[in-house]
C-alpha cells in the first residue's frame, strides 16, 4: 500500500512538470509572434511617416499654387479648410 501511494504522488509530480513544461513551450511561442508583431508595427509606422511627408508636402504645394494664384489650389486649399484642416506652409512636422 505504501508503494501505491509514492506512485500516486510521482505520477501527480509528473503531470504538474508536463503541465509546466507545456505552458513554458507556449509562451516562448506567444513571445515569438508578440515580436514578430512589433517588427510588422514598426515597418507600418515607417510607411505612415513616409505618406504623412508626402501629404505634407502635396499639401504646402498646393497652398503655394494658391498663393500664386492658381485658382484650382485655391478651391482645394478651400475645401480643406472648410473641413477643417490647415495647412502650415513654414514648417514640415517631420
């Protein structure tokens, strides 16, 4: 009967380091992807910055064709404005 119960207790023991093992090998996995994850985000925050610059700049063109009297910009100048954005000529935010 003695015998029965260590055997009880190893096996128990056994299943509980499997169990560890098991959630061990899982977040290694998680820790992967999480990274993976991050390295996709930051190429995608580059993208976005380099298409800001791009509008920025599409943007202060056009500001300035409406200065010089192009009355195409100053209608696109309008209605942006009219919707809300402004356009900053002077400075570049990046």
């Amino acid at each position: 009967m003695r015998q029965d119960g260590r055997f009880g207790i190893l096996l128990s023991q056994a299943a509980l380091c499997l169990v560890l093992i098991a959630s061990a090998v899982d977040q290694l996995r998680v820790h992967g992807d999480l990274a993976d994850s991050v390295a996709r985000q930051q190429k995608n925050n580059e993208l976005i910055g380099k298409i800001d610059n791009q509008l920025d700049a599409l943007a202060r063109g056009t500001q300035a064709l409406a200065q010089s009297g192009d009355a195409n910009a100053a209608a696109v100048t309008a209605t942006l404005a009219a919707s809300g954005v402004h356009i900053n000529a002077g400075s570049a935010r990046r």
